[in-house]
C-alpha cells in the first residue's frame, strides 16, 4: 500500500509538489507584501497635506536584524515611530526617520504636519 508512495518516483513527485506549493506560498506573501505597500504609498500620495495641532504623547523603536549564512553577517536595522495626539484627543501614530524621532520628547506641543500615514514635520511651539 505504501510501497509506490515511498519508492522513489512516488517520493520525489510529493516532494516535487511540496517545493512548488511552497514557494507559490512564499512568492504569494512577498507579492501581496508588495501590492499593500504600494497601495498604501498610493493612498498617502493622494491624500492632502494637513498641519494640525498636536501634542507628542509617546515615542518607540523597532528593532530588527538578519543574519545571512555564516554568523559572520548581521544586518540590523530600526524604525522609528512617534505617537501624536491631536486637539480632538485622536492618536496616530507615524513612521519617522532617525533625526526626526531625535528631536521629540515626549510632551512636546506643535504642529503636525502629515499626509496620509507619511510624517512630514513637526514644529515646536
């Protein structure tokens, strides 16, 4: 009964057909991956430019980091992200980048200037 399934073109055609799913699986993810972040630099693109006042209610970093094959190779790397409340008491938070995200403390009031999801500046009052 299990003799054709283990044999060796029975084996090598369901390992065939694992490695395709496999990698129409992970191709599929890397696509949609793509399709999402262009939709959302679409959105933000068409969205208008707005300065509000709001206050910096929190800041955070993310790290993350790769190695590649040997453990020689790290690749790390952080985001930066500020959390703003606007005078409606509505929190967003915005991707930044470092010398930006230096400059805030939390408590800081100012305007905001933002378009869609995009940070663009934020002045001090």
């Amino acid at each position: 009964m299990f003799d054709s399934f283990f044999s060796g073109d029975g084996f090598i055609s369901i390992f065939f057909l694992l490695f395709i799913v496999a990698f129409v699986a992970i191709l599929g993810m890397i696509l949609v991956t793509f399709v999402r972040e262009l939709s959302q630099r679409n959105r933000n693109n068409h969205s208008p430019r707005l300065t509000v006042e709001a206050t910096v209610v929190a800041k955070r970093q993310s790290f993350s980091s790769r190695r590649s094959g040997d453990e020689l190779h790290t690749t790390t790397s952080t985001r930066y992200f500020a959390t703003f409340q606007v005078e409606s008491g509505d929190r967003m938070e915005l991707q930044m980048n470092g010398q930006d995200y230096g400059m805030l403390v939390e408590g800081d009031r100012g305007r905001l200037t933002f378009q869609g999801t995009r940070y663009l500046d934020f002045q001090r009052m």
